[in-house]
C-alpha cells in the first residue's frame, strides 16, 4: 500500500496512527477495478479520505488477500523513521 507524500513528521505521524485505526475496519476499505481490468483498493478514513492504496491485482482473491493483509499487519507494524 502508498499513501500520500508528507511534508513533515508530525503529519506522517497522524497517517500511520489513522491506518492503523482504520485497517481492522472492512467498511473501510473501497473495492475498486482498475481501467485496465486489474482489481485494487483503497484504504479510507472515517471522513472518506483515502489514506492508502493498493498495487494493483490480478484476481479478486489477490485483492481480498492484500485486504486482509493489511487488516492483520497494519495495526501493529514497525514504525521505521528514515529522516
């Protein structure tokens, strides 16, 4: 998944705390199809902005993997602070 760029720490910050927030939610995510045929998804907040995206995927069943992917992973991943 890829979000939008930050321009500081504190606002990445926010982004990583409302994923993490918001990725046990199903009603969360927003199951997309791609122009070009492959399937994909986006991550949305409690407002509707979407906070993440998705590669895209071949099949729905990659798509519903990915989702749950980050369902289980995101609530608890590693912070890695690169500034």
């Amino acid at each position: 998944m890829s979000s939008q760029r930050y321009d500081g720490k504190t606002g990445a910050e926010k982004g990583i705390e409302s994923v993490r927030t918001n990725a046990p939610l199903d009603e969360r995510y927003e199951r997309k199809k791609a122009a070009n045929g492959e399937r994909m998804f986006n991550l949305k907040a409690a407002n509707g902005q979407v906070i993440g995206t998705s590669e895209p995927c071949k099949s729905e069943s990659g798509r519903e993997n990915g989702i749950q992917s980050v369902k289980t992973n995101a609530p608890k991943a590693a912070v890695e602070d690169k500034t």
